[in-house]
C-alpha cells in the first residue's frame, strides 16, 4: 500500500502543477 | 474546510481573500493564487494539504470563469498594477493616520494588509526594493502599534 499511495499522492501533485501552471498560462 | 497547520503561513492571505470576496474580486483572485503557489511549496504531498489545496484550485479555477472578462484577471501586467496600487493606497492610509498621531485597529489593519498584498506582488514576480522597504515596515509598525494599544502605552 505504501507504493500505491506514494505514486496516487505523486500523481496528485502533478495534476495540481498542471492546473496551476493552465491557470497561469490564460493569464 | 479548516486550513492544515502546515499551511498555517498562508491563513492571513486567505483571509483577506474572504474579506474582498464582493468588494475587490481581483484581489481575492490573486490572494488566493498566491496561497496556492505558497501553499504548493509548503506542503502538496500530506492528504490533508493536497485536499485543501485541491479544493483552493478548484476555486481558483472557477473564479477565473467568472473573471473572464476582466483585464485585471487575462492580462499579468494589468492585474500587477492593480494589486500594487491597491496595497500602496491601503499603505498611505494608514502612514496617514500614523503621521497625523491617530492610532486605531483599522489603521493597524491596513498596515498589516498592505504587507500581505505585497506578498502577493510576487506571484508576478521578484519585487521591487522598494516594495521590500514597504512591506517591512508596514509589517513592523502594524506589530508595534498593537503592542503599544494592548500594552496603553502611546506609539511614538
């Protein structure tokens, strides 16, 4: 369990960069 | 959603965001991009905080829609002088009152916001020197004055 949480927790993190970085790049 | 302890140093910025929901919806907007962007360095990998943070882009994103068609919002260096002039004008207010010898919570609380708009300058990017010099002593004399008030003593 502890992988899997790690790479969900990661892959959040990502998606949460991405959108930032879209709600930038409309600025 | 109560705020995670570890992104404690953004709880001010978000307040002030709540404060001008109505009354100045572009400095809520990027009140809360800063927080955002602070709040990502702080700490995105606790559940706690990737959810809080989740849900702080969630409004981020939906106040863009709304904003759509504001300047302030599409273009950068419009939403820069925006803020800039905002926290210089709540600056001079209260440098205002604090030359002219009357101390009060209000004038306290627009030192103190101002510092916290000057935070917020930097999601455009390095700030200025000047508004470094600002931000520091908007923030020492908001700390002094209220010290001085909650002591009675009277601020020099």
């Amino acid at each position: 369990t502890g992988s899997v949480g790690t790479s969900v927790a990661s892959a959040e993190q990502d998606e949460l960069s991405s959108r930032l970085a879209k709600l930038r790049d409309q600025m | 959603m109560a705020l995670p302890p570890q992104l404690k140093s953004i709880q001010h910025h978000l307040r002030t965001a709540q404060e001008h929901e109505k009354r100045d919806p572009v400095v809520a907007y990027y009140c809360r991009l800063y927080a955002m962007q602070t709040g990502m360095k702080l700490d995105s990998k606790t559940p706690e905080c990737r959810k809080f943070l989740v849900k702080l882009m969630d409004q981020l994103e939906t106040m863009k829609k709304e904003l759509a068609d504001n300047d302030s919002i599409t273009q950068e260096v419009v939403g820069n002088a925006h803020i800039e002039n905002y926290a210089l004008k709540m600056f001079l207010y209260a440098d205002n009152e604090d030359r002219s010898g009357r101390f009060h919570k209000n004038m306290i609380k627009s030192f103190y916001t101002s510092s916290l708009l000057l935070d917020v300058l930097s999601v455009f990017g390095e700030l200025s020197e000047e508004n470094i010099q600002h931000r520091k002593y908007a923030r020492w004399k908001a700390t002094y004055i209220h010290n001085c008030l909650k002591n009675g003593e009277n601020p020099q």
